[in-house]
C-alpha cells in the first residue's frame, strides 16, 4: 500500500474504513451480545424471528409481511426520534466498536473458551491483561489484610478513607507511586509526588492530555503501527486528530526523523494545526523499545516544532531481556536546552501490576500548568480512595516491589519463548522484542494477496476455523498487510499450548484450506487456498527479527516444503 494513501484515508478512522463484520455461520448461530444493539441488529433479530417461526396456516403471509414492515417501521421510528433526543457525540461512532479489534472480542464474548465446558470455543489472544504474576498479589493480600478497609484488620481506617478526599490523591498514594515508577525504571530517574496528576486507568490519562493540550481539529502525530484505543481515548469526545507517522518493517518499525517531517509537512499543507508527538515506549503493539538515540531525536524534533511529546511508558515493567528500558525522563532530565513544558508521562498500574480492573491510571507533567488544570479535570474520572489505601500499602513494601518486578519479567519471558518458539517450529516468525504482554507476528507467508482485503480474510478464517482471536495489523493503522499482534500473557499454560497446537494444525492443514478475499466486484464472490510463498517464507526463516536461534524450525512444516 502506498504510504501517502494510507496516510490520506487510514487515519480518520479507528481500523480505516472498511468495516468488517465476521460473517460466519458462528455469527448466525449466536445470540446479540451486548455490543450489537444498534438498529442494524434489531433489524437483523426482528428477520430472522419472523423467518424462523413457522406460521400458523391460518395466518396469511400478508399478515406476516404486514407484521415485519411494522416492526421495521418502528425500528427506524425510535431510530430517527433517537437522533432529535440525543446528542451528535451519543449518536455518532466515534468510540471505534466497529473496528476489526473489537469485533475479535465480540466472537470472543460469544463463544469462550473454557477447558471443560466450552473445549472448541474461541481462545482471547486480542486482551493485553499480565495475568502471570496474579498469584503474587493475592499472597500479600493475604499477608496484608490491613491493607482493605473491608477486612476486619483494616475496617479501624474505614471511616477517614470512605469519606470525600482531596482530588490530588491521598499523600501516600501519590508518594507510593512516584517511589515505583522509580524502581521501574532502574532508580535512575526520581519522580516528584506533587507532579503526579490520577485519572481513570490509561485511558483516562490520555483524554485528559487532549484536553489539556489541544483544541477541537488540531492533531497529534502518531508513529504506527498503535494501539487502536488511542482513536477512543484521544479523539472520541475531545474532537482532536490523529495523524499517522508512517514506519515499516524495513528497519523494524523505527521512528525516524524522515517520517517525522513528513507527517508533519502534510498536516502543514492539510491546515492541520500539531500539538504534539505522542508515542508508546515500550510499544504496543510491537514489544519493542525506543532506544537512546531515538528519543534524543524526538526531543530534538519537538523542541524545534514547540509542541508537545506525550510518552505512554504503561509497560515499562514489562521489559524482560536486554537492552534495559531508558525513559523519557531520563533523557529530558539530561538535557539542559529541552523545554521540559512540553514533555509528559502516562502512566499506569494496568500492564506492569496487572491491576487493570483497578483503574490506577497516572498522568506525570513537567508543566506546572497543566498539572494543575489536570488535577481539576481528574474530578471525572478519579481513583477510589479505597483503592488508593490499598496499592499505597502494597507500593510502600519496597521488598514485595522487588521482588515482583523481578519474577515479572522472568516469567514473561519464560511464556514469550515458549510462544514464539511454538510459532517458529512451524515457520512463523515474530518481531524481535524484549518488553510487553504480546507478540507483532508475521503472517505475511499465509496472504494470499498483500492488500487489507487478504488480511482480514485471513483473519476471518482464524476466528472462525481456528477460533484464535488475534488483532489484525490494520486496525492497529499498519501501513504493511499481514502483521498481527497475538497476547500471550492473560491465559493460564494448558490454555497457551491450546492455542500453540491450534495454529500448529492450521499450518498443517492441507491446502486445500480457503480463505475468503472479497472481490472488487462481488464481496464473497470467490474462495482462495491459503499461498505459501517461498519468498515470503525467505523474509520469516532468514531474517533476525524473525526467527529466534533458539527455535529451529520444524523440517516438516508445510511452509519448509512449500519453500523447497
């Protein structure tokens, strides 16, 4: 795909703009989910129960019609009256439910995956939840009642911490976090708890920055591929942009002062006003880090466009191999000509703590002003007290936070070395990445043609056939085809081998195996076998980023074969 097409007609919507629905028999056999209850729906229940229920001979198929156009009639009745009541923000899609990323856990929601209960249901590989270390946490708990004001040990502190609190956060709070995002990032950067602004997960963090930083229409550059919540939690009700900055494969996804100027240059010409950078380190959906000499560069960038850098850093203790993580801090700190009013920290307890239902979301400013404005703005989406009491007493035991960080990572790396050398005995390879709760795999060798229409065919047949959801590279804004990001770290080991030997056996299936390309003329008109390129096959089996040295590739792997 051309990089300026891309760039001109991807952007403007979460996944672009071909909306996808999964089309499949499992789709017909289910019931709505909670997320399908718009008209198209209800048009499609209120079909099919009519065409379903056999008629009464007595009635006439005149009464049914008669019946259904009513129905429909007062469908697209409450529809149209909902469009005067409501306002353009309710009504509109902004929130980005059609994307391909979401409808992946809807098949999810429908048909789960449970050892015992539900063996051919689909398996989540689409959530990044670190679900590794969960037996950790419950064992101080356990050592720690007095933590929780709901147990009898600390119920004596119920009243003062159930009662309103200042919006700053409570002082320990505040302290306990500055204190770990230290250790997280190896002490070698200290954090000042006065700057620490809370918000509702990272999700709140990042809105709160929109409206901090920029008015309706104007824009954050975005290097891709990123994560597609950013289209949510940035542009669905503060009215800002985002613009892609284009990175590729070719030199591993990098942010380079190339594409900087680019991106820049067109918002330029578009009448686009930039804010600011905003980036992910480490970055999801890839698992790779911003080196020292990139985030010099995007400092560098910043400063000469006097806008804004914006570092979501939510993973930082995810890292689990070499080169250490460096943090944005640690550079702006060292450098005396950065104007530090333009630099900003998200931050989070969701990914590196694995407490995403706690809600613990952090923004960190260098500008006084927007601290201030976003701790007033932070009264919508504030962190519970209870909450607060509870993770200021588990962040305070620097000998628990030790040792977490540290099994943390062992134990991410232990289940992305079995992940990834499960995919490469069968020839699929991943970018080469050391931080996260994922893998960027590359199914480049199973397209059958390099567009988005043969990637989300063939993401169709692996959530239909293979019943695996991963998230497709486009709706993450990935310029290249065939790039999918799989999670690994929110399932137990029986369920991760389940989900190795599944994408086993669809490697291995014959080739008589279709995958679905929608024609230009026609959406379903023709069904294509999976292509084993031997050149593609070149790009995984050959290249360092695709295939570790220590997980030899399978001689029998049909894409062994199809290559020889």
């Amino acid at each position: 795909m051309d990089s300026t097409d891309f760039w001109t007609t991807e952007h403007v919507c979460l996944g672009g703009k071909r909306r996808t629905g999964l089309g499949t028999a499992t789709e017909a056999k289910r019931t709505p989910t909670r997320w399908e209850t718009t008209l198209v729906s209800k048009r499609t229940a209120l079909a099919g129960l009519a065409l379903t229920k056999r008629p009464n001979p007595t009635v006439s198929s005149l009464s049914l019609s008669l019946s259904l156009s009513l129905s429909l009639s007062l469908s697209l009745s409450m529809a149209t009256n909902n469009h005067v009541l409501l306002s353009k923000m309710a009504m509109n899609n902004g929130h980005g439910e059609d994307s391909p990323y979401f409808d992946g856990w809807k098949a999810y929601d429908a048909n789960p995956y449970h050892p015992t209960e539900n063996t051919e249901g689909v398996i989540q590989m689409g959530l990044a939840e670190n679900q590794l270390c969960v037996d950790l946490l419950e064992d101080w708990i356990k050592r720690n009642p007095q933590a929780s004001i709901c147990t009898a040990d600390g119920v004596s502190e119920f009243q003062d911490i159930a009662l309103y609190q200042d919006y700053h956060g409570l002082p320990e709070f505040r302290n306990a976090v500055a204190n770990f995002m230290g250790k997280v990032r190896g002490g070698r950067v200290r954090f000042d708890p006065d700057r620490i602004v809370m918000s509702g997960g990272a999700t709140g963090a990042h809105e709160l920055m929109s409206f901090c930083l920029a008015d309706p229409g104007d824009a954050f550059l975005v290097p891709t591929p990123y994560y597609p919540g950013f289209d949510r939690d940035l542009r669905w009700r503060t009215g800002m942009q985002l613009l892609p900055v284009i990175c590729n494969s070719s030199n591993d996804f990098k942010i380079t002062k190339v594409a900087l100027e680019s991106a820049y240059a067109k918002a330029q010409e578009a009448n686009i006003k930039v804010k600011g950078v905003l980036v992910t380190n480490p970055s999801n959906p890839l698992g790779t880090m911003l080196d020292k000499e990139t985030l010099i560069s995007l400092v560098s960038f910043i400063n000469e466009k006097n806008i804004h850098l914006i570092c979501d850093e939510i993973y930082a203790a995810t890292v689990f191999n070499q080169p250490t993580f460096i943090s944005i801090s640690e550079i702006v700190e060292q450098d005396p000509n950065c104007n530090l009013n333009l630099i900003h920290v998200v931050y989070s307890l969701s990914k590196d703590m694995g407490l995403p239902g706690f809600r613990v979301g952090i923004v960190y400013s260098y500008n006084d002003a927007v601290v201030s404005c976003g701790r007033k703005m932070s009264s919508f989406g504030l962190v519970s007290t209870q909450t607060q009491h509870l993770i200021a007493a588990m962040l305070s035991d620097d000998e628990f936070v030790n040792m977490f960080i540290a099994e943390s990572g062992k134990r991410i790396a232990a289940r992305h070395k079995i992940f990834t050398c499960g995919l490469a005995q069968v020839g699929i390879g991943c970018l080469k990445s050391n931080a996260g709760l994922f893998c960027w795999m590359d199914l480049r060798p199973l397209l059958k043609e390099s567009t988005i229409d043969g990637e989300m065919a063939l993401w169709r047949t692996i959530i239909d056939r293979v019943k695996l959801n991963v998230s497709p590279g486009s709706s993450f804004h990935c310029s290249e085809p065939g790039w999918f990001r799989v999670c690994f770290a929110n399932m137990d080991d029986k369920t991760m081998r389940v989900a190795i030997e599944r994408i086993r056996a669809f490697v291995f299936e014959s080739k008589e195996v279709e995958v679905e390309v929608p024609s230009k003329k026609r959406r379903w008109q023709t069904s294509l076998r999976l292509s084993f390129s031997s050149r593609r096959l070149d790009d995984v089996t050959m290249t360092p980023r695709g295939m570790s040295p220590h997980c030899a590739m399978s001689p029998h792997s049909p894409l062994v074969r199809a290559a020889t």
